[in-house]
C-alpha cells in the first residue's frame, strides 16, 4: 500500500512548528504542537527534506516495511564527523532495539519480548528532532553515567551469581551449569 506524502501548503508553517518544539514554552506543552502536525495528514514533508509520520498506523506500517530502513549505525557513521549523528549518545542509541535493521534486529527481538498492538500503542518515544549542541551535550553525558551504571551493575551481578537474569546470559560463570 503506497501513502501520499502531503507537503504543508507552506513549507514556513512546519519550521515554525518545529520552532516552536524547541522553546521552554513548546516543550513545556508539546501536545498541542504534536496536534498541529497530525492535522497537516498522515504523513508530512520535514523541513529538512524526509517526512514526518504522524499516525500510530502508519509508523506501524513503515517500521515493517524493509524498504524504510532505520538511521542505523553503520548509516550514522557514513554522516560525518561533527554531526549529532555521530554524537556518543547518538551512536549509543542506534544500538537499540528500534534502530537496528535486519538482521540484526530479528537476532535481538527475542530476547527483548513481544509487546501486543495495544500495548505498542501506548508507549510513546519521542526523539529530539533538532536537537541544540546543549541538548546533544545533556545527552552525551546522561548516556555516560547509564553506561557506567550499567558496566558496574553487570561486574557486580556477574560476580555475585544469583536469581537474576544476568547469572544465565552469555558470558556468566552459571551459564551451561
């Protein structure tokens, strides 16, 4: 099924939109932003020339479409130095689950669980579109501090073997016991 991309009728509209996202003010009370760009159709042209999805349907419908990839890792790298592609949190993030492609998506599905349609529908993630040289910097340094959590939380778990779930992952001393 193809879906028509309906550009605003006035490309100023939309920057002023996104504007208008990156205030104190936008951010503060995105809802009623969000609900000026849904009302511009399903599908949007961005002021940065891709598109916007606006609806659940539709972003179900690309997110399963192969020929709508994810800016994965390997496509953030081809950006550039210097872009907020290439940012530490950036990078960190294409390692996630919604980021990947196949097949290395389909490899880590299943050890992230299955949500149901309803389920998927009322989580709501929400990426900086434009984000500032602060807001990457706020990200860089929040992404640090949860890999370093992280890092820790695994020596520790992996050194205390117990009824948690990292005494049974790869790499564990229980493994295969």
């Amino acid at each position: 099924m193809e879906t028509a991309v309906t550009p605003p009728p006035d490309r100023r509209y939309a920057v002023s939109l996104f504007s208008r996202l990156r205030t104190a003010k936008g951010q503060a009370n995105l809802f009623p932003i969000y609900a000026e760009l849904r009302s511009r159709g399903g599908v949007i042209a961005a002021p940065w020339g891709g598109h916007l999805v606006t609806t659940f349907d539709l972003c179900d419908q690309v997110l399963r479409n192969r020929n709508w990839p994810e800016p994965d890792s390997r496509w953030r790298e081809r950006q550039g130095s210097g872009t907020r592609w290439t940012a530490p949190s950036s990078q960190e993030m294409s390692r996630t689950l919604p980021a990947l492609n196949p097949p290395e998506h389909t490899w880590v599905r299943p050890a992230a669980g299955m949500f149901d349609r309803s389920t998927l529908q009322q989580i709501v993630f929400t990426q900086e579109l434009l984000p500032s040289a602060s807001q990457l910097a706020k990200s860089d340094a929040a992404t640090a501090e949860l890999r370093t959590y992280f890092m820790d939380l695994v020596r520790e778990r992996r050194a205390r073997p117990g009824d948690h779930v990292l005494s049974w992952s790869p790499g564990s001393r229980r493994l295969g016991k």
